[in-house]
C-alpha cells in the first residue's frame, strides 16, 4: 500500500454540513486509523486575507494507506461530508512519507 493525501477544499457557508455529517466523517477515520492505515487527517481553518484563523474551516486534509489512486479515489468519494454538500472540491495525490 502506498500513502495518498486527500485535500478538500468547503463551500461557503459548510458548517452546518459538518456538523450533520461530522459523527459518520470521523467513524471513517477512525476505521482508517484501526486499521493501521491513517498517516494523519484534520480540518483546515478559515483564515482571513492576512493568514490569521478565522472561526470555520475551508477544508480537510487526509494522509491514508491505499491499495492504488483509484481506491483512494472511490473512498475520497463516498466521504459522508461529499454526500451532505460540504466539500466543492477534492483532489487526490500520491503522497510520499519522508519523516515522522
């Protein structure tokens, strides 16, 4: 299995689709995690124009073993915040895991 990292990217406006669909996201992280394959995932916080963090998030950030891009693909698909509307984009990359 080779690391790949998932970054998503809100719409505007997502917190309410979190929080709907927030239980069901990490229950799938959690599953990643027990199972050994979970390298690191959290949100990314709203900043303003000047870097700082504002209240909200603008996306998530998830590092996870899979079999091959396509099966990171289909499971970065299914995720319950795609379904509830919170992400506009997501982007697939192989990820290679130098330190840590």
């Amino acid at each position: 299995m080779d690391y790949f990292a998932i970054v998503s990217f809100d719409v505007a406006e997502s917190s309410d689709g979190r929080a709907k669909a927030g239980e069901e996201h990490r229950a799938r992280l959690t599953e990643l995690d027990t199972e050994g394959r979970l390298l690191t995932a959290g949100p990314l916080p709203s900043t303003d124009a000047y870097g700082q963090i504002t209240e909200g998030m603008q996306g998530s950030i998830i590092i996870a073993a899979f079999e091959n891009l396509e099966a990171a693909r289909q499971w970065a698909a299914v995720d319950p915040y795609q379904a509830e509307g919170v992400y506009m984009e997501t982007t697939v990359y192989p990820y290679k895991k130098v330190f840590g």
